[in-house]
C-alpha cells in the first residue's frame, strides 16, 4: 500500500472511531484518534501476535519463508522469479518450488537440483518423476493423455490421484492414470492426499461448522469409505498445509484476521494443538532440503 493511501486509511479509521464513542458513549476524545494511529496500530498489532503461541517444532515439518526460498532461487540463478508455492514427492525426498506460471525447480535431499520449465498453467503439479501430470487450464483439468471438464483441481504429493470439482459443481475423485473415478458431494474441498492404499479428502463442512477428512481405502475397482474424522470444530476460513510422510498428522491453517496460527491433528489419538504463527510455507520432508543445498552455495 503507498503510505499516503495507508495515511488515509488510518485517519478514517480514527474518524470513524470517534464519531463512534462520542454518539455511543457520549464521551469526547482529549486528541483526534487519527493522529494517533501511527503509533497505536503497531502497538495493536504486537499485542495481537503476542495471542498466538509460541512456535512449536514439529518432527519432519519444516518452515519456509517467501525472502528465503526466493533468495535461495536468485543464488541458484536458475531462470525462475519467484516462488508462489512449495510442494514435495510422496516420499518427501524432494522439495518443489512451483513458480506463479513460469517454471518449477525440484530440490532433493542428495543435493540435486533440477529445473522444469514451461509450467503449462499457473495451477499444475508435478508427479515423482518431476514431469508436469496434472494441471488446470481452459476449463479443463488435464493429465498426461486426457483430460475432464473442471472448475478447480487438486492432486496429492506426487500426482497419482486427483480431485476436481465439475463446471457442474460436482465433485470427483479419482487417479491421474484414468483407472478410477469416484463422485463425491457434500463439502468444499481442501486437498488430497494418499499414503500406502489409504486415501485422505480434506473439506469444510459449511453447515456443521467443521473441518472433516474423508478417509478411504484405494481397491482395484473403486474407493471404499473407511471413516470419516472431525480435524477441526470449525470452518471457513481454513487451508490444508501439509500431512505428514506416515499420513499421522496433518497441519492446518487458521487464516484469522489477526490470529492466524497452525494447528496439527494427529490420526492416532484425534487430538489437535496449536504450534504457533502461520510462515509462508510449510512442508514435511525426510530431512530439511532447502537448507542441505543453501549450504552448498
């Protein structure tokens, strides 16, 4: 925001507090608020980060934020801008820095980089072999051979099953080689993921308020519904960061206004903690790949 435009937002916002506790409260403020704001509203926001806990480590989830991984980009001078999101491989052997619609660069834990140029839309994926397997562009979601009409597409790490929701609104599961395909309906979804033949679809469940995961068992001739498990007692606004390489633990983002923090459910005992403020992005790998080839260089 220019810094006049962000001057003019803090002045209304004082205005309108005043006019605000003079007609509510009849109470007159000694200085114009909007003369104040300048030092109250990084003061404000201290206070509220200070809500949110302390970071709490997690064992394979590892932190990322946007200066580091483009830093890491422009040492490398590799013929990518930016960094708009990171994904991994099914193994977390390998960490993938997607840019916005320009390229990937694949990073592996033996210190290999490769790069991947000609990401085919700015929704696309990568599968383990580091080849582009799924993406969204002109209305359809298209893998290597064939295509569906959709409006939105999600794939697990590693690209082997999709999710997409229709320009009918519906919803469809299914694996990226076309051997599977599964109607779903009910939620909006979040991400997919898959670990062994286990199956986890993640959405909100707008009308009960909560977060739930649908989990099914990958047969020859479908999906069969195992549970379904409640991760969170809430709904919008919500994201799936990332689960975990043994499919144990998930990480949630709570995107607050001004208390985003991550959470992570753990499978095993359905219990759920906060670990602390929201960074860029996060991603559970073997071991922290970013850093292995930032020592390199």
């Amino acid at each position: 925001m220019h810094p006049d435009a962000e001057s003019s937002t803090y002045a209304t916002i004082g205005t309108s507090v005043e006019s605000y506790m003079t007609g509510r409260f009849g109470c007159q403020m000694v200085e114009p608020l909007s003369t104040k704001l300048w030092r109250v509203i990084p003061l404000l926001t201290m206070a509220v980060s200070a809500c949110v806990g302390p970071t709490v480590p997690v064992p394979g989830f590892f932190r990322y934020e946007q200066r580091t991984v483009d830093g890491f980009l422009e040492q490398s001078n590799v013929e990518q801008e930016w960094v708009a999101h990171v994904g991994r491989d099914s193994t977390g052997g390998r960490l993938y820095l997607y840019g916005f619609s320009d390229a990937a660069t694949i990073l592996d834990v033996d210190g290999e980089l490769a790069f991947v140029p000609e990401k085919p839309s700015p929704v696309a994926y990568l599968n383990d072999k580091g080849q582009w397997a799924a993406w969204l562009a002109g209305g359809k979601a298209h893998f290597q051979g064939w295509s569906r009409p959709a409006k939105r597409l999600w794939t697990d790490p590693g690209t082997r099953h999709y999710l997409i929701r229709t320009q009918e609104e519906t919803l469809e599961l299914g694996t990226v080689d076309g051997r599977l395909k599964e109607s779903l309906d009910g939620f909006d979804p979040l991400g997919v993921f898959a670990h062994d033949n286990r199956v986890y679809v993640f959405g909100v469940w707008v009308a009960a308020n909560e977060t739930r995961c649908l989990v099914f068992h990958e047969t020859r001739s479908g999906y069969e519904l195992v549970e379904t498990v409640t991760i969170a007692p809430f709904a919008w606004p919500v994201s799936i960061v990332d689960m975990d390489l043994s499919a144990e633990r998930v990480v949630v983002a709570r995107g607050l206004d001004f208390r985003s923090y991550w959470l992570v459910f753990d499978f095993r005992d359905r219990t759920r903690h906060e670990i602390g403020r929201v960074s860029t992005f996060g991603v559970f790998l073997r071991e922290d790949i970013l850093a292995i080839h930032a020592a390199t260089r």
